[in-house]
C-alpha cells in the first residue's frame, strides 16, 4: 500500500512535465507559423492549399474547380486573411475557419442570409494562427511572382525531388538529383 501512495505524485509530476511540454512544443510551433516566410507558413500552405492552388500557388484545375492564380492576386495579407477564413461566396473556395458562418459572422453573414452563395465547408480546418502562416506565405512568397523557379521548386519539394527536374531541364542544368 505505501508503494502506491508514493507513485501518485510520481505519476502527476510526470503529467505535468509532459502538459508542459506539449504547450512549449505549441507555442513554438505558433510563433514559426507567425515567421514571415518560415517553414511554418509553408507547411501550413502545403495541408491546406497546394491541392487545389498546386505547389507554385499558380492555380489550375483543382477538387473545387479551377482554383485561382495566387501569384496574380492584388489582395493585401488582411483580405487574403478573410478570403481562407470565410471562403468565397458563390465559388468553390471553401472557408477554413471553424465555426465560420454559424458563431462567426463572415462577410457580415451567418449561414442563414447565405442561401445557394453559401462557400463549401473546407476537408482541413485552421486555427487563427495558421490562417495567419498562410496569408504570409501568400503575400510573401506567392504575389506578384513570375513563373516558378527551380529555387521555388526545390523550396518546396527540396532539392532532390524528381518533381523539380522540368525546372533544372529549363533551367539548362541536367545534373543528377541525388536520388538516382
């Protein structure tokens, strides 16, 4: 019976150090999603929207239709902010915010003024701060971009990826990525 009673505070002190760290790990994984052109920002791009954006952000066809060019869009980081928060209405750029037109009003609206504009519901819900690590990676790595480069290419991919190899073939460089 003593050995019992002496593991309980063994046993919570181990639960604690363990919450602890998770929230450490945490945070800091919200303050990289807040670095401006950080991995975070990419990583948070790659779950939610290379699928239908493509990995360039250049858009394209896409699982909810032809997904808009990022690299030419004129929004500013508040509005491409709102646009992955609330989605478009009447379009099938769906919203990425929990609770987005139920107990948070978008676009001024609830679901019931939305009728048949109402966006799709998104498959990757996020959090505010990754919302936030996307309008960057947007407004940072994305607008006003030309054609994608091997160096955006291999950013994303890294640099031994076969994916890129169209990229070094323009490029004029056919040397052999390290994984042949």
């Amino acid at each position: 019976m003593r050995m019992r009673t002496m593991m309980v505070p063994v046993v919570i002190a181990g639960l604690a150090l363990m919450s602890g760290a998770a929230w450490v790990q945490g945070a800091a994984w919200a303050q990289g999603a807040r670095t401006s052109g950080g991995d975070g920002d990419l990583a948070v791009f790659k779950k939610a929207c290379s699928g239908c954006h493509k990995w360039h952000g250049g858009g394209g066809g896409g699982y909810g239709g032809d997904a808009l060019s990022l690299r030419k869009t004129q929004l500013e980081k508040d509005q491409v902010a709102e646009v992955v928060r609330c989605g478009r209405p009447g379009t099938g750029m769906p919203y990425h915010l929990r609770g987005a037109y139920d107990s948070v009003k978008c676009y001024d609206s609830l679901k019931a003024d939305m009728g048949t504009s109402m966006p799709p519901e998104t498959a990757v819900f996020l959090r505010p701060a990754e919302i936030d690590a996307v309008a960057t990676y947007v407004v940072t790595q994305l607008k006003g971009k030309g054609d994608p480069t091997i160096e955006e290419c291999t950013a994303f991919f890294g640099a031994t990826s076969r994916a890129c190899d169209i990229y070094r073939k323009k490029e004029g460089s056919n040397a052999a990525t390290a994984s042949h």
